[in-house]
C-alpha cells in the first residue's frame, strides 16, 4: 500500500472547486447564512452590511446587488466576529476572530490594519467592543485597549493592562472603561499607565458604553441603562444612572432623530429621542433592525431568518449560501450530478453535534434540502442507494438510522426493527451501502454481540421492516468499545466488494473483508496496524480520521501522519505494501 508523497493538504473552510463555472485551480469560498443566526446589521450610506454566524453580506440599495464578501473577494480575513459603523464618517468596522480588522470606507475600499493580529504577546488579543469618538477609534481588548486615527487608519495609542476590557468610550473629554467587574474613569488626552491609575467611576460593570453626548451615554448589560454625567470645578465626573429598558440590548446605532435599540429577547426594536430618552418600541420578532441618520425616507431594513428585507415589505433579499454555519460531510451523488454537505453529530474532530442540516450544490445554488423531523443531535454521512439517486441512508447520534426518499424521512431503523442498540442514549450507527446496493450498520460501542449489521438490498428498498430482514455477520474487529471516531467505506467504483472500517482511536487497526458480491456469515477478513510505503518502509498513524474512494478505485486514507492512498484489493493479496 503505497504512501502518496507529492500530496499536500490544506484545512480550507468550506472552499469548493466550481469547475463548471470557473477556470481549472481558481476557488469559491462558499459562506453560509443562517438566519437565526443573525448578529448585526448596519445601514450606510450605500450598502446595508449584515452578519451572520461569522459571514458578512451587503446589498447595494441602488441595484439590488446582494453579495456574500469574502477573502476571494473584498475581505482581509475569513471568520469575522463583528462589524462596527460609524454613522458620522461612513465606515464599517469588521473585526475578525483573530484580532484582524478590516475598515471599509464609505466608497467601498477597503483598508486592512492587522496590527493587533500581528502583535507578539502571550496574551489573547480578542477585540471585545469599538466605541467610536471624533478622530478616534477605540478598541476594548483582552489586553487592555487600542486607540486608531481614523483620519490615516493607523494605531494611535496601544495600551497593554494585562486585563481582559469590555468596553472602551469616550464621553466629552472624559474616558471610560469597563470590565466585568469595575468601571473606570480618566482624562481622555492623559496616559496612564496602568489600569489602576484611573479612578473608580460608579458606573454598571461589564458594561458595553455608547456615547450619547457630551454628558450622557448608554450602559448595555442584562438591562439597558441611561447615564448623565456631570462634572464638577476639580473636574471630577459624578453619574446618575436608571433603567431605560428592562431588557438586553443588542445593537445599538444613531438613527433618525435618535437611537436605534435592537432588544431581540423582547422581539422589539426602540426609538429614542436625541438624548436617548423615552424609547418607543416597534414589533420585529426575531429581526435586527438598522435605519441610517442620514437616510430621507425613514426606511427600515431587517435581517433575519428569511433573508434582508425592508421592514414592512415581503420582498427579500437572500444569499446563495448555505443554511448551515457549521459544514462537514460531503458526498457527491454521481447521478443528479449534485453536491450534499451537511452537519456532523459527535465524531472524531469535532465533540459537539450540530443540528442536522443537509443542502445541496449544482455548481450554482445552494438549496436547503434537511428532511422535515431531522434530529436535533446532528447525523454522519451521507449514502446513497445505488441505482436510486432519490434514496440516502443516514446514521444518527440517538436516533438510529434514517431512510430518506425524495428529502422525506420514509423510515427509521433503530432497535425496534433492526439489530441496532442503544447504550447510554446513543446509537451512533455508522453506514455504508456496497456496490450491490446492501447497507452496512457498524456499532463499535453499543453492540458488542453483533456489531457489524447488513440489510440486503432488496430489503432497503422497501420502506418496511423488522429485525428478522437483517443479516449480522461475524467481522472481527468492530467492537472495540471506544466511542465516536468510527468511519466506513465501500468499494464502489472497482470490481471487488471490499469494506472497510477503523474506530479511529489511537494506534487502532484499519480492518477489511471481502464479501466477494455474496453475503456470507463470516466473510474473508483482515486488519492491519500499519503499511508498507513505496520505499518499503514502514506506514503507522496514531489516528485514522477519514477514508474515501476515487473514481480509479484507489482508496485514500487521512491520519494523523498524513495522507496516503492505496488499492484495497492488496488487503487479501497477503502483502501490505
């Protein structure tokens, strides 16, 4: 079995060859919107930028045009964490999850300022909050806070206190800062060199501050708070702080006449006068809301679940993406000439399950395709039936195994109707469908009596069962009782039936057995805990994580150790190079 040596991998999230639409070697980075995942939104002057989950959209109010911004295209970075805008100078703030910072001016260029990313520290360098004041830009950090020159977009002022700042503002000439337990409160044009050189300000803790005016600003914690200050003759600030609303802000922007207050656990946006007083509030349910100060018609635009629209009007704008912000397994189904990714339930690289979210790609859209009653607990991959391209099986973390037909759910396997089991609320079945249309069930946990299952392949045709349709065949190696990093593959495009399966836990064997197109008790079977490379060297890996087969028949397996590829055939040849 022969180590492939020229191939290089790389982690790329979500990036996927059109070679339909596009040249040989170029790439599309396929974003996602979900829409209950939206996290902000912001109407400038010429766009209207919203985010989802960490993927940035904007729509062009003069033409419609509603793109998905990407590292391919106008961004610096990829996973972006939040956006900012300053309303008075007509720029957005987009900071990324690794203390990138991206600022895209009023005209659409973009200017990239990576110092903090780039900054050598021990520390987390997490941008937490971006308050804005004239000629300023301030950066509340993990570190301590950056000061920006929003005039040459350069850093002004970096200062490293070794703690962790919520948020950082500037009201009058006063500044103000927060963490999740003080607030306090210096000159705006003095420098302190340490956090406890500012004085305590009685002010609500782990609080996000947005300024209102010269003498009053808004705290933004569980509640949303108004707070006036006043400053004395030895200059020192006193505040009076009450409740504004009795719920959490999300967003908070200048607006028409006022302040623009999203309360999305209220399903409610607020108005407020231009001192941040008396909100007044409008139903929006699960919408974000934005209306720029400088806009004529008092036009409201939303972003939410079904897309972006104007507030009022059932018009919507929707990128082509995907509905899932978590993507994992993909499977290409030959015969409709379509791309299904979907979610992941617990398995070797990820321990969290995702809901399950399956969507399909024709090389042009993005089509949501999750069958009605698909698990909560997410599912692995993807098999389909081979001359019924309309036909899927689907293994899932606690509901057994799923028959899908035309996106519906037509059937459920689970210890009810088949040999599977369920230990500990889990089922967890990985699946595999042969080359003659037979569907393998593996259980390395649950099942130590028959781990290995079968359901001949007139039988998986039939959308009835029971126990007695299942074959369990005797495969060593299937019960290893470790957990969730099981993976399986069948030959497909060769003329063996060969099948594969490894548990995925450290330094186990990969196994195979040979069914030879017939379904037997205890079919030819091997395991092998290394290979041979083709320098006759030795091949071991700590972990196996994924397998897959070519269209030449060649099986390619990752590992931690790398990537080889091998023909599965030599498994039963009595050599393992």
């Amino acid at each position: 079995m022969k180590k492939m040596i020229l191939l290089v991998l790389s982690v790329v999230a979500m990036a996927l060859s059109a070679s339909a639409q596009h040249a040989v070697g170029d790439w599309r980075i396929h974003t996602s919107f979900v829409g209950d995942q939206v996290k902000s939104i912001a109407e400038s002057r010429q766009w209207v930028y919203y985010l989802s989950s960490s993927s940035l959209f904007r729509l062009d109010k003069e033409t419609g045009e509603n793109e998905a911004m990407t590292r391919a295209g106008d961004l610096s970075d990829q996973t972006v964490s939040n956006i900012y805008y300053n309303s008075d100078k007509d720029y957005l703030i987009v900071v990324y999850a690794n203390a990138n910072i991206d600022v895209i001016r009023g005209n659409g260029k973009v200017v990239n300022m990576p110092e903090i990313k780039d900054a050598v520290m021990t520390s987390s360098k997490n941008i937490n909050d971006v308050t804005f004041a004239p000629g300023k830009i301030y950066m509340a950090t993990d570190f301590g806070y950056v000061v920006i020159d929003d005039s040459k977009y350069v850093v002004k002022e970096s200062h490293i206190y070794g703690t962790p700042l919520t948020s950082v503002a500037q009201v009058g000439d006063v500044l103000l800062l927060t963490t999740s337990n003080a607030a306090y409160y210096g000159n705006a044009d003095s420098y302190y060199e340490q956090l406890s050189s500012f004085s305590t300000a009685n002010i609500k803790t782990g609080s996000r501050i947005r300024p209102i005016n010269d003498q009053s600003f808004f705290c933004l914690t569980g509640w949303t708070w108004w707070t006036s200050m006043t400053v004395d003759d030895q200059g020192i600030p006193h505040f009076t702080t009450k409740s504004l609303i009795e719920n959490r802000t999300d967003l908070l922007q200048k607006t028409q006449g006022g302040f623009l207050l999203n309360v999305p656990l209220a399903g409610k946006c607020y108005i407020t006068d231009e001192n941040g007083l008396n909100p007044v509030g409008t139903e929006v349910g699960q919408e974000l809301c934005s209306c720029n100060p400088d806009g004529t018609d008092d036009t409201w635009w939303a972003a939410g679940p079904n897309g972006l629209h104007q507030l009022g009007s059932e018009s919507y704008y929707k990128p082509n993406a995907m509905s899932m912000s978590n993507p994992f397994w993909m499977t290409y189904n030959k015969s409709k000439d379509l791309l299904y990714v979907s979610t992941t339930a617990a398995n070797a690289l990820v321990g969290t399950a995702f809901p399950t979210k399956i969507n399909t790609y024709d090389g042009m859209k993005w089509t949501d395709v999750t069958p009605e009653g698909a698990p909560e607990h997410g599912s692995f991959w993807i098999e389909f039936l081979p001359d019924e391209p309309n036909t899927y099986f689907l293994g899932t973390w606690k509901n057994g195994l799923l028959k899908v037909v035309d996106n519906e759910i037509v059937l459920t396997y689970d210890a009810t109707n088949s040999p599977l089991r369920k230990k500990s609320g889990a089922m967890h079945p990985v699946t595999t469908i042969d080359r003659y249309g037979n569907v393998w069930a593996l259980q390395s946990l649950e099942n130590p009596e028959h781990p290995a299952m079968v359901l001949p392949a007139a039988k998986a045709k039939q959308n009835v069962a029971n126990a007695d349709d299942w074959q369990t065949p005797t495969i060593d190696g299937i019960n290893t009782g470790h957990t969730v990093r099981d993976i399986a593959l069948s030959t497909r495009n060769s003329n063996y039936d060969i099948k594969m399966f490894s548990d995925g836990d450290f330094e186990q064997p990969i196994v195979f057995w040979n069914n030879g197109g017939e379904l037997q008790s205890r079919p030819p079977q091997v395991q092998f805990n290394q290979f041979t490379d083709q320098d006759g060297l030795p091949y071991t890996w700590t972990n196996i994580l994924c397998l897959t087969e070519d269209l030449t028949g060649l099986v390619w397996m990752g590992s931690t150790e790398g990537v080889i590829s091998f023909n599965p055939a030599q498994a039963f040849s009595g050599d393992s190079g």
